[in-house]
C-alpha cells in the first residue's frame, strides 16, 4: 500500500506542500517555537550539556584507547581505562587554569585600582593637548581618585544589591548545572556502546534497513564534520594562545594566562572572536605599558594571518570548505537564533547543510527530472 502512494503523482508535491506549511508556521510563530524550545533546553540543560561535553572528550578518550591503552585486549577494561585517563586530563587542564588565571585576575584589578589616579591624570593631558577641556566633560565628576573609584562602587553595590545577589544565586546554580552535567558525560561516555546499540536497534526498527542505512550513511558524515571542527577547532586555539603566550613571555609582558587564555578562548568564534580578543587583551595591557599593547595588537594581527591563510587550511583541510559569505551568513543567523551556541557551530552547521545539498538535495531533484 505505501509503495502504491508513493507511486502516485501527485504524492511528491503533497509532502512538499506539508514540508512548506510546516516551515511557514513555525517561522511566523518563531517566538513560540523559541520559547518552546527554551521550556525543552532548560528542563533538560544537565543531560544536553552532559551530552556534549561527552561527545567533546570523546575523541580524546579514542586517543587514548588507540595509542597509550592499545595492548589491552579486553574492550570494557581498555574504555574504562580511557575513559577514566581521559576525565583525570579535563579535571587537572580546568585546575591549572583556575590556579593560572585567579590570581592574575585579581592581579589586574589590583593593578587597575591603584593605577587609577595616573590614568586619570594621563587623560588629563591627553585631553588638554587635544585642546579638550576635561572640566567641560565632567571628567571629574566621574572619576577622579581612587578613593571616588571605591565610593562610587559602593554606592553601586548598595543601589543595585538585589540585581547582584539574583546574579550570584544564578552563577551558583549554572556552577551546580555543570558539575551535574559533567558527572552525567561520565555516565555517557562510559555507557556510549549500548547507548548507541539501542539507537540503532531503534531506528532499524522504525525505519528498515535500507532507510537506516542510507541515514546511519548520513548521519556518520555529519559526525565527521562536526567532530572534525571540534578538534581542530581546539586544537587551532590552544596553537594560536601558545604561541601569544611565548611572544609576550619572550617580550616580558605581563598577565601572558590571562591575556592568552582570553586570545585561545575568543579565537574559538568564528569571524569576529580574534578581533575581540585583540582589543580586549590590548587594552588590559594597555594599563600598565602602551608599548606592550601595541606590541601585542601587532602580533595579533600577524598570528591572525598566519592563523586564517595557513594553519586552518592544514588543520581543516577541504572538509568544512564552505565560502566565506555563507560562513558569516552562518555567524549571523546562528547568533540571532541561538546566541553564543549558534555562534559557535555557524561553521560545521554551514557545512552540514552545504553537504546535504550537495549531495542529497540537489541528486534528488536532479533525478525527478530523469524520471
């Protein structure tokens, strides 16, 4: 019977027909749809997040298994050993860089603080060589000593102190959230094989071999890309903040976690991320030497150029090979729709769908001609 329909003329455009009206509803209801999709996220947000941080660390439990664990012989003991190795390695890389980025953070504040006066009096005399009067600003009114500084945060705290403790319970229960997650991507990990034995237990069963394996062929391909850009992703930014990390240890600048911690982190964002990490690691050196700041933006630029025309084509190589105008296409829609996350997976979503429509869209259309 449903190779019958399928057979008849006028099924094709129907299911188009359906597709479309089912488009057209949920874009002009997009606020409902997102706030639906807002309600699912955050009932679920532990075991989503769990999920993810699970398929992150994935490949480098597969690492483990294949080089430092290859000799054991018995599966579940060699995927414990990895997977066990592979959670020790994410604790102790969150440890150091608590322990390197804490105190430097409190370090520039210090800095800041008791380098206020100076900074004061420097755009002072900026702005009277400009022929600016700083008094015709209000400039002091604003800030004029360190001792202004401490009142007006004060004056700050008590005005808005119950903005600051709903935000402080919020962090509190985002750092809960992700220990729960991360507690969750250890159970994932190591209940990955019959996790996914039953997914395709379930798909064969509600699909049928040939569509399950035409979509299981799919479905791996979309894997490769996104577990691709993950890794070299990562792979891209822990290059990119080494190598700032050695220039301004060689120049002897200060605040290098800080500032290459922030540089590895924004060079994660597609498009605009160096560019923000340029200008905010500029000016956190700024206050304490304009020389190394300059340095710094002039590095940045060049390591940027290397970053863009060679390092990510050998990483990447042609596997995520989509345009450039699609790639910011991506970078916007992404952020509009899904803020920071769709920022983030602009690229390998902008892949994905080019390569379905390479590859499955367009053969489709192509035959319906034939026929």
């Amino acid at each position: 019977m449903k190779n019958k329909l399928r057979d008849k003329p006028w099924y094709n455009n129907a299911v188009s027909l359906c597709v479309a009206v089912i488009l057209y509803v949920a874009l002009t209801n997009w606020t409902d749809v997102r706030g639906a999709i807002g309600t699912f996220f955050r009932y679920f947000s532990p075991v989503i997040w769990g999920a993810i941080i699970a398929y992150i660390v994935n490949p480098l439990s597969g690492l483990y298994g294949r080089t430092l664990f290859r000799a054991i012989k018995k599966d579940k003991i060699r995927i414990f050993l990895s997977n066990l190795l592979t959670f020790i390695t994410v604790i102790l890389f969150l440890v150091f860089l608590l322990l390197m980025l804490i105190p430097q953070l409190i370090e520039s504040v210090a800095t800041f603080a008791g380098n206020l006066d100076g900074y004061v009096a420097s755009l002072h005399t900026m702005l009277n060589s400009l022929g600016v009067s700083a008094t015709a600003l209000d400039l002091d009114k604003f800030i004029s000593s360190s001792e202004a500084l401490i009142e007006t945060v004060t004056a700050f705290v008590k005005e808005n102190l119950s903005v600051i403790l709903s935000t402080s319970v919020g962090v509190g229960k985002g750092a809960l959230q992700f220990l729960i997650a991360f507690l969750l991507s250890i159970y994932l990990l190591g209940d990955k094989a019959r996790l996914k034995a039953g997914g395709q237990r379930l798909l064969t069963a509600a699909l049928g071999q040939p569509k399950y394996e035409k979509l299981a062929k799919v479905l791996r391909r979309c894997h490769s890309i996104l577990n691709r850009y993950i890794v070299f992703n990562l792979l891209d930014s822990l290059i990119v903040g080494g190598a700032n990390a050695i220039f301004m240890g060689i120049v002897g600048m200060p605040y290098v976690g800080l500032v290459s911690f922030l540089v590895a982190v924004t060079n994660l964002v597609p498009t605009f991320g160096p560019v923000i990490g340029g200008i905010i690691g500029g000016f956190v050196l700024l206050m304490v030497n304009p020389w190394h700041a300059l340095a710094f933006l002039i590095f940045t630029a060049i390591i940027q150029t290397v970053d863009g025309y060679i390092l990510k084509p050998k990483l990447f190589g042609d596997s995520l090979g989509v345009s450039g105008l699609w790639i910011l296409v991506g970078v916007i829609v992404g952020g509009r729709a899904f803020g920071v996350a769709g920022i983030l997976l602009a690229i390998p979503g902008v892949a994905i769908l080019d390569f379905l429509h390479r590859e499955h869209l367009l053969p489709w259309l192509e035959s319906r001609h034939k026929e």
